[in-house]
C-alpha cells in the first residue's frame, strides 16, 4: 500500500518434522507479525502534555522453548523473488540462513524479514556488523561464525498468548469511511499477530508449520517461529517518548539509495581501508550502533538535507486526507483513522522538523525497500519501536 505521509493524528519444499512436538508445546511460551494496513496526525495534534506519561521500559517476555537443530527442517531455499543482492559468495542456505538473519536482528542490525532467504538486506546487515568489528565488507565468514556460536537454536514454540484477542480483528474494514468507527487498526487474523511478533512473514509460518496450522491458529495454540526477542504490540500504550541527553545527541542517516537507516554515537566517521600486500584491512568504526532496512519515499517528494528528530509517539492517530496524498495540500475533508498496528503509519511515529515527514511503522513490513511512500521513512514495526532505544527528539537525521 503507498501512503503519503501528513501530520500524524518462496516457498521451501519440505516442512517441518511435527514429530514428537506435542509434549513440546505444552511447556512452550512466547519469545518475536506481519500484516497487511493508511499517517499519523502530528502528535502535538493528537496529546497534550499533560497527562502523557514517559515510556516505561516493557517487562521482559519469557522465552519460547527452543527447538534442536534438525527438529524443523529447512532445505534450500529458492531465489527470493524479493531480492536483488549483489553477488556475494557463501551466503548460507537452510537453517544456517535463518541463523545468520536472527543474529543480526539481534545485533540491531535489521536483515529484514526473518525467511531463510538472505537477500540485499541481509547483506546491509552484514556489511554494517562487519563494518563495526572491522572486517572486509561481503565476508560472510566471520559473522557466519559468530551466529552459530550465538544462535545454537533458530527456531522455538511459541503460544498465541491470550492478549492477541485484543489486537486481532478479522472483521477490520479496508475501507476508510468505516475505519474512522474502529477501537484501533488490528491485525485481521493471529497468523498476522504471530508473524509480525517474531519478525517474519505469514509465508514463512506456513512454511515451516503448515497451513492448516497458521489458518487455525487461536489464543493458546502453538507455532514454531524464529527463536527471536518478540515484538510486544500489547506492552504499547500511546505515550510519548522523552528526550535524553546521550540519545538526543546520536545522529541517523537514512540512505535512500540503498534504503538503510544508520544511527551513530555522533557524526559518522568515514571507513578507513588501507590495501597493502594484497590484503584489504578494514578499520573497525565503533560509532555505528545500529542498523536498520526502510522504505524512502517517491523521489519527487524525498526531504534531503539535515533535520532534527522532534518527537517521537506511540500508537499515532493517522489523518487520511486524500487531497494531500495527491499533492494538492490539506483539505478540510481528511479521516483521523485510529492507531494500530494495520496503519500504514504502523504503531509508531518520530516527526523531524521538516513539515509531515517523519519515520514511523508500517502495515506491509514485506514491502520494506520495495513499495514507496509519498514521503516519508518507513521501517518495520519491530525495528521503528527499537528506534527510540538508540535515539530520541533532538537527534539528527540526514536524509540523503
């Protein structure tokens, strides 16, 4: 779906080994959806000050119980059609692939949606960690082993935890005019809640468990995921993000010709590589943090230059005004349509300095880098709600 952004208001051949996975399930708890879903209103247009509460860090989630290497069984994948990485030699395949994906999520360096199918943005990802430890960029090798070291087991079982009866809606209208009366944009099916919760997509859980199951799936059901730290829709609650000191003074740079966000301690340095004797040495830059794949807008409306990050929201309203989607300006005739994860906005807005543009979620996270907004910097639920852990209101954003 394409959104302008205003003011906020493959498959795998073989499936898994269901095998003895019963007396599993029953002791399984969830450790990381995905959904298809319109932009917020400014967040000073949607909650006054007073009374907003600052963000407090959200408790831990048990973890799923994780599955063996072997109990589910990932052949090779094909080509992913989504897709178009450079060549770059070893890229793993199978379970190894999902290894090397979960791992660099957990580093903070988004590979994008967890599928088995290393892609262009895996290769960002891995560019970026090779980048920070000081290896050559498209060596596979060292990080490869740094995963199977860190990510002994790539898949868990994780519970449709009962909260996901607030946040699931099957019944959700596509239609704008009677989206305006919804409680908020819900998934519309538990496949969606699960797979957006451990950072992949609905393709994938059919893959490794079965239609039937996905399909079926109902609060205290089980599913096999990627073994990841889950995406907790239900701990967001609307409030604000406060500036602080440290935070405010990071720097993001959002590349819009390789469709990557980077955060820095502070103005990047630029990567030294020195060749000499036939080796090329890399040095490490320690002020990269973070990394994470995002959609740019159209071209034509792309805001480049130097900003300033001025807020950050949970759960924005998004104020669908059809008039400035096609770039005649606003009008009196817009929708406030209500926050959730099914807005196009996702469930999370940061506004810079320039007028209605802002980094913020997504609806269609498998879109990311692909599908383009009118304007503004989409990201992955998952990763746009990790944003605020590396950068708050006052930090720079270059857009370049």
């Amino acid at each position: 779906m394409v959104a302008k952004c205003a003011r906020p208001a493959s498959t795998l051949s073989a499936i898994m080994t269901r095998i003895g996975l019963l007396t599993l399930l029953a002791i399984a708890l969830p450790v990381a959806a995905q959904v298809p879903r319109a932009l917020p209103v400014d967040p000073s247009d949607i909650t006054p000050d007073t009374g907003v509460k600052p963000v407090e860090p959200a408790p831990t989630a048990p973890e799923a119980k994780p599955l063996p290497p072997g109990q589910v069984e990932i052949p090779e994948p094909k080509t992913n059609p989504r897709s178009d990485s450079p060549e770059v030699e070893n890229l793993p395949t199978s379970e190894d692939a999902v290894r090397l994906q979960i791992f660099l999520d957990q580093a903070h360096f988004g590979p994008g949606v967890i599928d088995g199918k290393p892609g262009r943005f895996t290769i960002l990802a891995m560019n970026a960690w090779n980048e920070v430890q000081g290896h050559p960029l498209n060596d596979v090798r060292p990080v490869m082993n740094a995963a199977r070291e860190s990510v002994t087991h790539p898949f868990a079982t994780a519970i449709v935890p009962e909260e996901a009866r607030k946040w699931v809606n099957s019944s959700l209208s596509y239609k704008r005019s009677q989206q305006v009366g919804a409680k908020r944009m819900s998934y519309r099916s538990y496949g969606e809640f699960m797979s957006e919760r451990y950072h992949t997509d609905v393709e994938f859980l059919i893959e490794i468990n079965g239609s039937k199951t996905v399909y079926g799936l109902t609060p205290g059901k089980a599913l096999i995921v990627p073994n990841v730290k889950p995406f907790l829709v239900e701990n967001l609650t609307g409030s604000r993000y406060e500036t602080e000191e440290v935070l405010a003074s990071r720097h993001v740079v959002v590349d819009t010709k390789v469709n990557q966000a980077r955060i820095y301690e502070s103005t990047p340095s630029a990567l030294v590589v020195n060749e000499g004797d036939g080796a090329v040495q890399v040095k490490a830059n320690r002020s990269l943090i973070a990394a994470f794949p995002i959609t740019p807008g159209k071209p034509q409306f792309i805001k480049y230059g130097l900003w300033e990050m001025r807020n950050a929201v949970q759960l924005p309203v998004w104020r669908y005004d059809q008039s400035l989607l096609d770039g005649k300006g606003r009008s009196n005739d817009a929708l406030n349509i209500p926050p959730g994860p099914n807005s196009p906005v996702g469930v999370i807005w940061m506004g810079l300095s320039v007028s209605g543009i802002g980094i913020h979620g997504t609806s269609d996270p498998e879109t990311i880098g692909r599908a383009r907004s009118a304007g503004c910097i989409r990201m992955a639920n998952w990763d746009a709600t990790r944003l605020p852990d590396f950068v708050r209101p006052g930090a720079s954003v270059e857009i370049r």
